[in-house]
C-alpha cells in the first residue's frame, strides 16, 4: 500500500497491545480508521503469584547446575584419594568398602589406628556429607533471615549436644547414635548417660519437625575441625602417606566453597563510561536522604511547601546518625516543626518515615571508627564500606581489618568480588593509605555490619556533581541535574532519525541492565530492563510499529498510553490488584444498602457522598428526599 498521513493510537497493557490508525486530513485531524487491532502476549510472570517466570528457571537451572557441581567435586575426590592411595584402584574394591560405617570410621579415627583404605573412606564421607557454610549476607530480607535464624538455632543446638556428650568432634556424636562409645561411657556419670541415651534418638539427617524447625544441621567448619583432627590422629600413624600435599589437596576438595560471579552493573545515565555506584557508597546514600528530604513537603495554609535550609539540615543531621528507619514524627521534631501529619508523604499509610544513613551512621558509632569517621577521605571511606559490603565470611574480614592499614591476603580474597579491575585497584590504593588501626573489638564490631548491597543508578562521578547541588539549596532532583551541568534528568534524545524503531535497549542505556550470556544479540550487546513485562511490551510496541511502517510508511504522529500495572513489579501489581479487590466489594456494599433506601444504584452522589463522609441510613434519606 502506498504511503499516507496517518496517526498511530496505542494503547499498551500488562499483557495487550490495542492499537488503531487514523487517517489524517489536511489539518491533521482523523478522518477515517484504516485498521485496528490488538495483540495479546504472556507478561512474562507466573499468574498466580505476579513472579517474574524467569525465576522458575533460573531456579530450575541453579539445582541442575548445583547437581552437577556436586557430582563433579565427589568424582574429583575418589580420584584423589586412589592416586594418594587413600582407596583402591579397583572400582568393585571401592564397592565392597560401602559395607562399613562411616560414622564408626570417622570416630574410631580419632583414637585409634585406621587402615588407609578406611582412612580413605571417612573422608569422602566428610566431603559427601560436608555441611552449611553461613555467609555474612544471609538474612538481608526478613524472610532469609528468619530461614538463617533456624539454621544458626539448628547449628548452636547440635554443638552443644556434642558438648554435652563429651565427643570431640560431630562424626564422633553422631556415631554414639550408632552404638558407639557405649562401653567406654563413665556408669557413674549419670548426665552423660542420659545424654548419650537421648542421643540416639536423634536423627542422622538434617530434616525439619513438624514445626518448621531443623532437627539436625551441621556446619562446615564442623567439617572442617573434624578433617583436621582426624588428619592429625592418623599422621602418626601413615607418615609416608599423609603428606601434606596430599592434606591441602583433599582439604581444599571436600572444602572449597565456589564464589559467586561479580555481577556487572550498568551504566550511569548521564556518564555512560561509568558504572552505577554501589548503594554502600557513602555519597550514593547521601544523595537519596537529599533527594528524599529535598521533595518533602510541609503543610502551608491550604498549599504545601518546601523546607528551608535550616528544617532540612537538622534533619539530615539526624538522619545521618540513625541507620535505620526515622519516622516523620522525630524528623518534624528535629527541625521544630510541629506535629508530623503536615508531611505529603506522611499522607501515605505505607510510609512511615526515611531510612537514615546505613553507612555512616553505623561507622561513625563510638564502638566501631567514631568521630574519626569524618576526617576519613572520601576515597577511604569508599573503600572501607565496598570492603565491608563485599566479604562473605565474619573471620576473612576480621583479618582484613585488623591488617590495615594496608593491604593482606584477607583483602585480596574479599576484593576478588568486585567486577571492575579498576575500581579493585581503587579501593586497594585507599586501603593502603588507611589512617586508623583497628583493635579486635572494632574488627568484631565492624564485621557484624550488614550494608546495602546493590547498585543505584548514578555513577560516583555524576553524584559528585548533583550531590553539591542538593545541599547548597533545597532543590528537587530534576533542577540539582541542570545545575550540575547535564542537560535533562531523563530526556536523552539525540536528534538522530531512524528508519525503524531499534531495540530499546540501544535508547535507554542508562536503565538497562548487563546481559553478557543472553542469547539475543541486542539484549547481549545493550543490556535489558530487568521488568520482564516491560522488556516484553516493549519488544511488542517496536515489531508492530515497524510493521506498520513497512506497510503505510513512517507515521505523523503516535498517541501511546500505558496502563498503571505496566511497569510495576510484582508485589505493586499484588497490591494493585488488592485495592481494586477492596474497593470493588466496598462499592457492592454501598449498593445494597442504598438499595435498601430506594435510591438508584449510581456512582454520584449518593455513593460517593457515603463514602467520604459516612452518612448515615437517615442523613442520605434526608439528603435525598430534599434533592427531590
């Protein structure tokens, strides 16, 4: 068809894309509908729970990976022990030693002579059975946390059933559930008797009670105490065997944890050489208690306005030493203001207040860096929070810090997380330079700090520039941009012409997220929005659209509106959904009662007017029949 003047209607849904095109006249008004349609597609999330269905396969493909791992490491350790001669060459040899208790082996060998072959069949037990490894960022969402809390309760529960017992280590105890160390009990010792009776009685897996509770759970370095001392035990006995190449070796089989892969952040929006700035970055956590108190407004008559400069900085005071949530009501006191209601955003039910400084302010606490925190530069107060944020385990970063200043083995292996080689050399360069030495106090202290762990959107060379700009005047985000030197705060228009719409990814670089194993070109090269419906609506808008242009030409105009579920998440969705829910039976409800009255069921006024104001059964009866 040959070209003509048209404009493109859009109307662009969770899961549908309406469109219509108008013929245009002369005067750019619609005088005919040449087509019309719609498309409808998956959203890209589980119906039921809103989930996004890329995390049932991404969990999915994690187990199979984690199998695969598993196999590997346990095919990994039976070769090592055969070439340290630990267990035979032989596969059925192999076989006929399954007959034999482990567990009987694994505390038989911490006080008497095993054979290699048995040595060698307590340890790939060990490493088949080799327990959790806790990490510092366990528990960060309340409900990891409260699954963490079990494990650290099931874990402190089975340490002191060891002790109890008096067993050196957790093969030894669970191997008194076996029969084991029943003739060398003390008959006299009537609480170890009881308790070794108990001890039977309690299950060698680690499964869960009716109650949610873990029965049994073993740690790694459970594991770990229990290698090393039956290594020790049997040296004496098979010097020439247990070498200590062959100890490092099987150590590091049964023990190695496998890192996470650093995870590539995107690009700044304004830099785009730069990468977006962690959210433990002292400046990025500024910049959002700025831009939060910069946009609240106080109550003025009948209109709003905003704070002055001394209401703002004595509440930014305050939220600068209170890393958790600061409600509107100590905020509103700080600056001198009266009561908290006069707030916009204490309108909101959900909010509650502004989460204060996580950084700073728990740095700056008397037991951890105190006062000394400010005189920090602010290429070392980087530098000590990415340390803090990136260690995975409370003992590797204790040491760290107890090396500094300066740098260590310890700060090597936590500083091997970062993504970006530039930014590892930049904090090891901070590091080296640290004015503050550490006692083991503030070591213990510091590494119980639990930071932000995930990227803003700003690199640290952009907030370095809006950051000033915030707190010279109370100003909102968009103006602090242009006076920092950018153009607009999200309009990136080049100028530049395209024949058809390119993948949106190529537009919005600075929304996009890395996708360096994606199998689409596009999403490997530009990047993705993480939403999968609106990575999924916008894909729809660009085929039709260029569809469209293949047929009648590029068009005059494009008319889009978007539905508010559209580039909501799932929970915002869930919570959509729940307030039409509520307002659809709250409605139903006023209908029956208005019903009841004889009045024809409409939306004004007599629903509304029982809505905001209550009325009662009387008053709108008398409203009404003075309407008539």
């Amino acid at each position: 068809m040959a070209n003509i003047k048209y404009r493109v209607a859009l109307d662009l849904g969770a899961n549908s894309l309406g469109w219509c095109v108008y013929r245009l006249d002369e005067s750019d008004n619609p005088d005919a509908i040449v087509r019309m349609g719609s498309r409808i597609f998956s959203d890209g999330r589980d119906p039921k729970t809103l989930a996004s269905r890329a995390a049932d396969r991404r969990q999915a493909r994690q187990a199979r990976r984690r199998r695969d791992r598993l196999l590997k490491r346990r095919h990994k350790l039976i070769m090592a022990l055969v070439d340290n001669g630990f267990l035979p060459k032989d596969q059925v040899a192999r076989k006929q030693l399954q007959e034999l208790d482990p567990y009987l082996l694994r505390a038989r060998g911490l006080h008497g002579v095993l054979t290699l072959f048995e040595f060698g069949r307590a340890l790939y037990h060990l490493g088949r059975k080799r327990g959790f490894r806790s990490s510092r960022k366990d528990g960060r969402t309340e409900e990891a946390a409260k699954e963490a809390g079990k494990v650290h309760a099931a874990i402190a529960a089975l340490r002191e059933r060891i002790d109890s017992v008096g067993c050196a280590t957790v093969g030894e105890y669970l191997a008194t559930q076996r029969g084991y160390r029943k003739d060398r009990q003390d008959p006299s010792n009537k609480d170890e008797a009881r308790a070794l009776e108990a001890a039977k009685h309690v299950g060698i897996r680690g499964r869960r009670r009716n109650d949610g509770e873990y029965v049994l759970y073993l740690q790694r370095e459970m594991v770990e105490e229990e290698f090393d001392r039956l290594w020790s035990a049997q040296e004496a006995h098979h010097p020439d065997q247990l070498t200590e190449s062959a100890r490092e070796q099987l150590r590091d089989i049964i023990l190695f944890q496998r890192r996470l892969r650093p995870v590539e952040p995107g690009r700044c929006q304004f830099e785009l050489s730069e990468y977006r700035a962690r959210l433990c970055a002292p400046l990025q956590q500024r910049f959002r208690i700025l831009q939060d108190l910069n946009h609240l407004r106080v109550r003025d008559g009948i209109s709003d306005r905003p704070l002055s400069l001394i209401e703002r900085n004595a509440m930014l005071d305050t939220l600068s030493h209170d890393p958790g949530l600061v409600t509107f009501s100590a905020l509103a006191k700080a600056a001198g203001l009266r009561n908290s209601k006069e707030f916009n955003f204490s309108r909101d039910e959900k909010r509650k207040g502004f989460r204060g400084d996580a950084v700073a302010a728990r740095f700056s606490a008397t037991n951890a860096i105190g006062d000394r925190w400010q005189t920090l530069t602010p290429e070392q107060q980087y530098a000590i929070a990415v340390l803090v944020e990136q260690a995975e385990q409370a003992e590797t970063l204790e040491a760290a810090l107890l090396a500094l200043p300066g740098q260590s083995n310890a700060s090597d292996e936590i500083l091997k997380g970062t993504f970006d080689e530039s930014e590892r050399h930049f904090i090891s360069d901070a590091l080296r330079t640290f004015p503050i030495k550490f006692d083991a106090t503030q070591a213990r202290t510091i590494a119980s700090f639990n930071l932000p762990d995930d990227y803003g959107s700003l690199s640290l060379k952009a907030l370095s520039k809006i950051v000033p700009e915030l707190e010279r005047d109370v100003i909102n985000y968009d103006e602090a941009v242009r006076r920092a030197g950018y153009q607009h705060h999200s309009r990136f228009y080049t100028g530049e012409i395209f024949k058809q719409l390119p993948y949106y990814g190529k537009l919005l670089v600075g929304y996009t997220s890395p996708q360096p194993t994606a199998r689409d070109d596009d999403e490997r090269r530009f990047g993705k929005i993480p939403n999968p419906t609106v990575h999924i609506g916008l894909n729809q808008v660009r085929q039709l659209v260029n569809a469209l242009i293949k047929r009648y030409g590029h068009p005059y105009q494009i008319i889009i509106e978007l539905t508010r579920e559209f580039g909501a998440s799932g929970d915002r969705r869930r919570e959509i959904s729940k307030r039409q829910a509520e307002a659809q039976h709250r409605n139903e409800r006023y209908d029956e009662e208005l019903t009841k009255l004889g009045v024809r069921v409409n939306r004004e006024p007599p629903r509304v007017s029982w809505r905001l104001f209550g009325l009662s059964h009387a008053a709108i009866a008398t409203g009404l029949a003075r309407c008539r």
